[in-house]
C-alpha cells in the first residue's frame, strides 16, 4: 500500500517539478477552460446543440488531459531522465509501482472536471440539479480512471519508443474527436462511431449527460466504461513485463 500511494504520489509531483502552482494551474485548468469556452461559443454560434451539451462533453473530456499524460509522462520521464534503470532494479512488484501513478492522474483528472463543470455553472451555461450530483460525481470517476488506464498504456510503450508523448496527443485528439465531446456518435461515419464507442471516455460521457437529463441509462454505462477501463489496465501490465524484457535484453532501458 505504502508503494502504492506513495510512489505514485512522489512521481506525480515530480510532473510539475514538485507541484508548483506556475506549473500546475496552467497546464491543468487553463487549457481545459479554454477548451471549454471556445466549443461553448462555437456550438451557440452554429445553433447545433444546447451550451449545456458542450460543457458536461468538454469538462470530461478535460479528464483525458491529465489521465493520459500524468501516467505516460511519469514513465517516459524515468527513461529520459535515466533514472528507469534503477526502478527497474528494485525488487517491487510491477503492478504495484507503476498501477500506483494512476490514482494522482484520476484524482487531479475528476478535479479538472469538477473545476470545469463548476465554470460552465457559474456562466449560466450549466444547471446541476442536486439529484444529479451523485450519478454525475460516479461518471467523472469512472471516467478519469478510464482515461488514466489509457493513459499508463501509453506509458507502458514509452519503455521502447520515445514517441509516447506524441501518442498521448494524437489520442487525445481523437477522443475529442470521436468519442461524443462535441459531435454525437450517430452524426459519425459507422466505422468512426464503432472506434469511439471502444475508446475511453465515451460512455462516461454519456453516463453524464443522461444523469444530468433525469433519464436514460447512467449505471450500465458506466459499467462499460469500468469494463474497459479494466481491460486496459490488464493489457498495461503485459505490456509493461514484455517491453521491459525487451529492453533488459537489448539494454536500451536510459535510451532516451
């Protein structure tokens, strides 16, 4: 538990060289409000969608921002740095120390959302009936460990490849993009809307809005969205023990 916690705590606070708050506000909630106000204006401007539909989409989808660079940065940051080696060294079970980096990027990704659905509400885009609170609360959850698991994929090939960073983006991007934010998955080509039902956040998005709306399913969404959030964590851990094979038997673990 100690490893767990703690570990993945140090790592995190290591992201932002110790958690200044010059480093920590704008990375984490400038970006995202921007984000948010600039679909919230364009989507009035088109008339397509209520303000509403574009606050709850864009403030989960500020979970992606945090849950998919926290964990990869925190494992692309010990090869870089050279210091991967050394944890690769220690006797530490695997799961443990690197499942660990996730639970600040879930913490700090709920956060963002919670800070973004609060911007949207205080701009009159956004009411939050206090029934919804709970379900609404459960969805960001379940949706920033989602992305976090994805997130720590990403890492997990940053063992062998220097480009994880620039994974992160294209698939943060492309959640953007796919996964309902500010287009609905019917409005998508078939084969489009298939690969954003797979992706993380797309059914807590849904989840969210439906809790919101009083109506429609939030619990088995969210279920789906747990599902693969899972799914994605088991995948990690193999990645994570092949890779690392690899990388002993070429000794490329401090290539940065």
């Amino acid at each position: 538990m100690r490893l767990f916690f703690v570990a993945g705590w140090r790592s995190h606070l290591a992201l932002f060289r110790w958690l200044r708050p010059s480093a920590f506000i704008p990375t984490v909630l400038g970006a995202p409000v921007v984000q948010l106000v600039w679909f919230v204006h364009l989507g009035r401007y088109l008339g397509s969608y209520p303000p509403e539909y574009y606050v709850v989409g864009n403030a989960l989808n500020a979970c992606a921002m945090a849950g998919l660079f926290a964990p990869a940065m925190s494992i692309q940051g010990e090869r870089v740095c050279g210091t991967l080696g050394a944890v690769l060294a220690t006797p530490a079970n695997r799961a443990v120390m690197f499942g660990g980096r996730i639970g600040p990027a879930v913490l700090m990704g709920a956060f963002t959302s919670a800070v973004m659905l609060t911007v949207g509400t205080a701009l009159g885009w956004l009411h939050l009936p206090l029934r919804a609170l709970p379900p609404l609360a459960l969805a960001v959850l379940v949706t920033a460990l989602s992305c976090s698991a994805c997130g720590l994929l990403i890492g997990a090939i940053g063992l062998r490849t220097r480009e994880a960073i620039f994974a992160a983006n294209v698939v943060l991007y492309s959640m953007l993009l796919l996964c309902g934010v500010n287009i609905p998955l019917d409005r998508l080509p078939g084969w489009l809307a298939a690969i954003g039902r797979l992706m993380p956040m797309s059914q807590g998005i849904e989840a969210a809005r439906n809790a919101l709306a009083g109506h429609g399913d939030v619990l088995g969404l969210l279920a789906v969205e747990t599902l693969k959030a899972l799914a994605i964590l088991l995948l990690t851990l193999l990645v994570l023990r092949t890779l690392e094979q690899l990388s002993r038997r070429n000794a490329s673990l401090d290539d940065a």
